[in-house]
C-alpha cells in the first residue's frame, strides 16, 4: 500500500528522531492512517536508527496499535470480572450479531472494529460498550441496538420511483355532516310521599 512518505517523514521530524519517542511517534501514525502500515514501519526504524524487529516488537506488544486497517469507528466490549458477571459476554454476542464479525475483525463496510478488553477501570457501571471512546454504562442487550445505531452511517436510500403522471382529479366536496341532535333528557318520575 502506497503511504504519505513526507506525512511520516513530519512525524518522525516531531519527535525530533529520538528512539524515546518510539510509541508517541506510533500512536501518531496510527492516528493518521487509522493503523501502522508496513512501509511506514520501515520508515520509522530507518529514520530513528533502529532495527525493524525492535519497532515490531512495539507495535505488536501493545493492544493500542493495529497492523491491519481499522473500521472507522471502534467498539471496545469489557469482559472484566465485573463486567463478565453482570452479563458482558451476551453484550458481546448481541454487538457481534449485530455488526456480524466476530471480536477482533472489521465489518466488511470498514465501519467498525470490534475489540475486547479485560477492564476499561469503569467497574462500577459495567457492563461497558465504549465506542470512539465515549463510554455507555450498564449496558445491555436491548440497548446495544441503539448504541451502534448512533455511529453508522446512515444507510442510502433507494431514489423512490415516480408515478406515472395522472392528470388530478378534483377533490370532491363533502357534504356537510349535519349536527346530532342531543337526546332529550328523561324525565323524572314523580316519587310517591313517605309515610310516617
């Protein structure tokens, strides 16, 4: 895949071509390609004097930093204890049935990515869905409809098709519904006196 050589080249010249910043300078080309391409790889340990394996090595060690392109949007489900307990796994299952890949994979559209981590430290309002990095606690199956809905692209519409064109008819006029009459109110009978 062909890179912006001069747009890793900036970033290597940002961080001042240090070794030290080896995972700042990462995360930044992460960030501008939505993950670490090969070639730019190769540009990083050349431009910072290191062999490739040691950059590798970094980018493989740290969940944070993607080898392959990543959806658009991505979709963290927390399957930590707490979460695990309070129904994170059938979260999962309901974010995979929905987005149809499974966790660590990208939708065929390039919409989401569907990741799993161990704990996001938001224990006290598991199970969590974070998505582009906003949070949704006590999450559950029936609200991770919603949740997803509110990231996807609006999905196309067919163009509607036109009707022939009928020339228009006159409306016709309604007769004018004539007022209910109101029943007359009955009439009351007359009680016969008590005696005493």
């Amino acid at each position: 895949m062909d890179i912006d050589e001069t747009k890793v080249k900036d970033l290597i010249e940002k961080h001042q071509g240090l070794q030290k910043n080896l995972i700042a300078l990462l995360l930044d080309i992460q960030e501008s390609f939505n993950y670490l391409p090969a070639d730019a790889l190769r540009q990083v340990a050349k431009g910072l004097g290191m062999p490739l394996i040691d950059v590798l090595g970094v980018a493989t060690f740290y969940r944070a930093f993607s080898l392959k392109p990543r959806g658009k949007h991505t979709c963290f489900v927390c399957l930590g204890t707490a979460c695990h307990v309070r129904g994170g796994p059938k979260i999962l299952d309901e974010v995979e049935r929905r987005l149809g890949v499974p966790a660590g994979e990208n939708t065929p559209d390039g919409q989401f990515t569907l990741e799993t981590v161990a704990c996001l430290g938001c224990c006290a309002i598991g199970p969590v869905v974070v998505v582009d990095g906003e949070y949704h606690g006590h999450a559950t199956v029936r609200t991770v409809g919603p949740i997803l809905d509110k990231y996807a692209a609006p999905k196309k519409r067919a163009p509607a098709r036109k009707a022939a064109a009928r020339p228009k008819a006159k409306p016709k006029a309604r007769p004018k519904a004539k007022p209910k009459a109101r029943p007359a109110a009955p009439k009351k009978r007359a009680r016969p006196a008590r005696k005493k």
